[in-house]
C-alpha cells in the first residue's frame, strides 16, 4: 500500500493508527500476496496524490474497484487509458455527459484529467480480488474512506457531491456543510441508468453551482491519447 505524502496526510493520517487500521493493512498486504488484487498496490490512493485536499472541488463517490484485468487505477468509474472496451457504466456517463454538457466521446475512459482539476473520485473500498465484486467490503476499508469524506466536509468552501446510486447516497448524512452542494440520481450502470441517472445532468448543475461561487468549472471532455 502506498503511502500518502500530500495534505491529506494531515487530515487522515492519524487513520493510520487505529486498530481497525492496522487489521485492514495487514489484511490488505496478505490479499495481494496470496491473491491477484485490483488495483496495483502503488495506485490504491490514486484518488488522493491526483487530487489534494485543498484541491477538491467535486466528490464523486463509487463503491469499489473494477474487477478485471488492466481496469483500475485507484479513481472511481476511470479505466487505465489503453483499455478500450469501456466498463457499461463508464459508457452511460460519457452518454450523459454528451447529453448534458456536450462532451464528445473520447477512445479511452481514463478519468486522470477530471482528478487533476480538483474531481475527488473516490471508492468507499479501494481494493478487490480480481474477479470478485466488492469481495473487500467490510474489512476497514469503508471507516477510512468515511474519514476522508469527513475532511471534505469541513472544508470552508464550495464543493458539490455527485451521489450515483443507494450506496453512495448512504454517506449523504455525513455531508452537513451548508456551503456544499449534494446532487443524488440513479447508479449509470445499465441496470439503472433508465430510471433518472440519464437526464439527471448533474454535470452541468456542478459547473453552474461553482461558477455561482467563484470557482472556475470543471471540464468534462476526457482528451483522447
């Protein structure tokens, strides 16, 4: 597990001293010597060197890594960028972000340059077997990320939360702050997309939220490679 060398080292770092901490590490590096985990060890805080506390302008939240091979890379919904079969819920964002904001659809789905304009992409849990969907929950995982979404919360400036989905939109309570946005709709993945996350347009809704606020919009378009 790599380390955390930023300002969120500050905020989190005393994590990494609890006890439910120390079980989740030592449960975390038998994992990856006993079974192939996803993603690399040295990408599971991605989300964190890519995007810095201070940084933060948007959160959106995902629940835990892709499961097969060359698919994640420590950022909720991204693939590594020479993957070219998209995952089904990457697909129904681009399709939505097209609808919306009118974002051309790039020939790759890596997320890396929405983290480096300040788009928090967060799992709840940062690691999975291969092939095992959320085979890692309940493990620490969901304490250490809810300790990263407390210190969002105490920012003293405007941010918005895209939550996509019942377990993203679980941690709503948590997020108190009167100066943040929280926008909800349906998980994109195919068996809900249809029922609002299309049509939701919470990209645009994010953009006009920190424009009204000073802060300069993210760009959505994903450049091609």
């Amino acid at each position: 597990m790599g380390a955390i060398a930023n300002d969120w080292l500050p905020a989190v770092g005393g994590e990494f001293h609890k006890e439910y901490y120390r079980e989740l590490y030592t449960f975390v590096r038998s994992e990856y010597a006993t079974h192939v985990i996803y993603p690399p060890a040295d990408d599971i805080f991605n989300a964190l060197h890519l995007t810095p506390l201070s940084q933060v302008k948007v959160v959106i939240l995902g629940q835990d890594p892709y499961h097969n091979a060359h698919q994640a890379h420590g950022l909720c919904f991204s693939v590594q960028p020479d993957v070219r079969e998209l995952p089904p819920s990457l697909v129904n964002i681009f399709k939505e972000l097209h609808d919306d904001v009118g974002c051309t659809l790039p020939n790759n789905g890596c997320l890396t340059s929405w983290a480096q304009q300040g788009v928090l992409l967060l799992n709840t849990v940062l690691t999975v077997r291969a092939h095992q969907a959320n085979s890692h929950h309940g493990h620490g995982w969901e304490q250490f990320t809810d300790a990263i979404l407390s210190a969002v919360n105490a920012q003293d400036r405007p941010i918005v939360y895209l939550l996509w989905g019942s377990p993203a939109q679980s941690k709503a309570p948590m997020l108190t702050n009167p100066k943040h946005l929280v926008l909800k709709a349906p998980h994109p993945s195919p068996l809900s997309a249809y029922r609002g996350f299309f049509g939701c347009r919470h990209f645009s809704k994010c953009n006009a939220f920190l424009e009204e606020h000073g802060e300069a919009p993210i760009n959505w378009q994903i450049p091609n490679v």
